[in-house]
C-alpha cells in the first residue's frame, strides 16, 4: 500500500486527447522528466494507485501528452480525467533555491484572480508558454476566456495564502479578451 507521506502533487490529467488513451496533462513541477519516474500516482476510489507510464510527448513548458499502462482508449481515458498526479517524493528533484523567489507562472493555476479595483476577473485556468509571449488563460464568471500576458508591469499582487493573483489591466485588455 502506497502511503499519503510518500508522495507530492506534480500535476493533474486534466482531459482526453484523441482516440487512443492519450491525455492532456499539466505539470507544476517545470522540466521534471515524467517517463524518467518509476510510476505515476493517482487516485482511484480514493486509494492511490501505481500506474506506468507508456509514453509522453512534451506539449509546453508546463504540459505533456501522457499515455499510461492500462489507458487505451478515448473512453479510459476520460474516465481518469480530471485527477490529480502524484509521484513519489524521493523521485522528485529538489527546486533550485537561487531564484528570486521560486514561484513560477504555472503555480498561479486555480488561483482567482481580481482587477486593482476589487472587480472579480475570473479563475486561473491554464498557461499558454508555447509562444515567445507566456499568457495566463483565464475564465470570467461570464463564461469567457481572457489572455493576459504574464508581466511585472500587470501583476499587483499574488496572495498564496488565499490563492488570489491581483492584475492591474488596461480596461481596453479586459474589453478586448472578454
């Protein structure tokens, strides 16, 4: 039996891709070697559960297309997703201490998000870093997405505690995307 303390979050399947058992998943750890580790862990019925992993194509910085043991089809697949990913913490390598402050654009998925006026954005949902210009995705409450550069000059404050990003937009940006 796999004990809790052993393992650590490293990401979460997040949907299906294809007809073939590939999935999308999004990684919170930047340049970990997934197919390097000696399984994934992920929940099932509660109880966490060993899986191999059969293939990984990297997507972006932060997200690969998993294949694992056992997933073969657009239907297992969906099955698994949404789950969180664990591995096992020995297999982990350790963050490099020398950046400023450790915390990276990925980190900020799920964190709600707020104009410099209190006006509720939205929620993080993702990462776009497959382009020279590294976009946070944000959903309104409206049902909208909203792209936004990930830049000093627009982040008023990050709030790990209550998971809350501050962003000071242009108004025109906000018209613009939402």
């Amino acid at each position: 039996m796999i004990d809790e303390r052993e393992i650590l979050r490293i990401g979460t399947l997040v949907k299906p891709h294809g007809i073939k058992g590939e999935m999308l998943a999004l990684l919170d750890i930047d340049g970990l070697e997934i197919d390097e580790l000696s399984c994934l862990v992920i929940h099932v019925d509660g109880i966490p559960v060993p899986f191999f992993v059969d293939g990984v194509r990297q997507r972006g910085n932060s997200s690969v297309l998993l294949t694992i043991d056992g997933v073969s089809d657009e239907l297992e697949a969906a099955r698994m997703c949404p789950s969180d990913i664990f591995a096992f913490k020995a297999e982990i390598p350790e963050r490099d201490s020398s950046d400023d402050d450790g915390l990276y654009a990925s980190d900020l998925i799920g964190y709600a998000v707020v104009g410099a006026d209190g006006q509720t954005l939205g929620k993080v949902t993702d990462i776009e870093d497959s382009t020279a210009n590294v976009l946070f995705i944000i959903a309104t409450p409206a049902g909208k997405t909203l792209y936004v550069p990930v830049v000093p000059e627009f982040i008023a404050g990050i709030y790990a505690d209550s998971e809350v990003l501050t962003l000071d937009l242009p108004p025109e940006m906000i018209d613009l995307n939402g």
